[in-house]
C-alpha cells in the first residue's frame, strides 16, 4: 500500500521562491505541494478548502503578515501544522511566532539544508527551530507565564495523575495516537484530558505548555514515568 503524500501549503509573497520550494518538494516521495498563496487572505482561503498537513508560511506577506494570520490559521484547521519559513533571524519574530502556534521555525537561508527535516520533524509532532537560533529558546525565548514557580507546581499537582500523564506526551513531542495506545485510551478520550489540563493550568497554546514544562523541569523525567 502506497505510504499518503504529506500535503504542504505554499504561502510567500515571492512566486520565484514558491516556484523552488515547489521543485524541492515535488522531488521527495513522501511530500506533494497542493497550493500556493501570496498574501495571508489567501493563505487563509486556501487552508480552509485544502486542510493542508502542513503550511509554509512566510511573515512578511501583503495584506495580512504571517504572525496575524497564525491564530486564524490554528483555528480554520487546527490539525495543520504550521512551519514558518522566514529571513528574519529575531528573537522577537520567533517569540511571537511560538506564542501564536506555530510547530518551527526555519530560516530562508537555510532552505536547501534543513528545510526537509523541518517538515518531516513537525509532521511527527515535534517543534523544529532553526539551529542557530536554539540558544535563543533554551535561554527563554519561549512566551513566558507570569505565575511564578510555586504556582506552577500548585498547579501541576491540580491535574488528576492521567491528566499529568497526557501532559508528558504532548511536550515530549508524541502524536496524539501514540498516547493514546501508551495509556490504553481512545484518542478522543485523550482529547478530552488535554484539553482539562489546558484549562486547569490557564494555557492556550503548545507553546506555553512546553514552556510550564520547562519551569517544572517536567523534561528531564525519566520517560518510563510516562
């Protein structure tokens, strides 16, 4: 059985550079691009007819700049992922860009090196930034919460033992499926505990919940505690 092409969004406001990603992509196996968009009101359009699997989207557009349309976009097909593919090498941009949902964070020039990783870790439900600028995320650049440590843990002991358990597998990067069969759960039943924690810890985003994980060094656990 032929392994489904993982379908990518175009959106820059450059048709040369959207005419080589298309050429990049089309030559892997596994990837296929279904559409293109120059401006964010087209990103918007397009990603509502076609429910891309993934969006690379530009932040500097006409119209509607990428970091504006990152909300709509999570909210139109929020089972996209969404790669930012941008020159600006800011800790500010990718701050902002990980606040409003978006799965990595990949520099224009490094297109021909890394950019099929990228995809190809977001699709796996991982968070991809861009090498030179992982110092700037281990350093904080992630959204921060203005609940102090204390806080957070008040908050972390809340959560029923499977809500903690689900929490682990999302910001170690698993897919909803896998845990789900982990802990022997429907995927909707895993839903449900993800979304009781969001709202139980005050989160909204993947981003922030990484971050809450961070602060309670929730990722240095031994993974068997999962």
């Amino acid at each position: 059985m032929p392994v489904p092409l993982a379908r990518v969004l175009l959106a820059d406001d450059h048709g040369v550079l959207r005419a080589g990603l298309r050429m990049l992509l089309s030559a892997e196996s596994d990837m296929e691009v279904v559409g293109e968009a120059g401006d964010g009101q087209h990103v918007l359009e397009n990603a509502a007819d076609l429910k891309p699997d993934v969006i690379l989207l530009d932040l500097t557009m006409p119209g509607m700049d990428g970091l504006a349309a990152l909300p709509r976009l999570n909210k139109i097909t929020p089972q996209t992922r969404i790669l930012i593919l941008t020159m600006h090498e800011d800790e500010a941009y990718l701050r902002q860009a990980l606040h409003h949902g978006a799965a990595g964070y990949v520099l224009k020039k490094a297109v021909d090196t890394e950019l099929l990783s990228a995809i190809r870790a977001v699709l796996r439900a991982e968070i991809y930034v861009h090498p030179a600028m992982t110092k700037l995320l281990l350093e904080g650049v992630l959204p921060q919460s203005p609940q102090p440590v204390d806080n957070d843990a008040q908050l972390w002991a809340s959560l029923s033992e499977r809500e903690q358990q689900v929490v682990r597998g999302i910001v170690r990067g698993f897919t909803s499926e896998e845990i789900a069969e982990q802990h022997h759960l429907s995927v909707k039943t895993g839903y449900t505990y993800r979304s009781r924690a969001m709202a139980k810890l005050g989160l909204e985003t993947r981003a922030q919940l990484v971050d809450f994980a961070i602060r309670l060094d929730l990722l240095s656990e031994d993974a068997c505690g999962l």
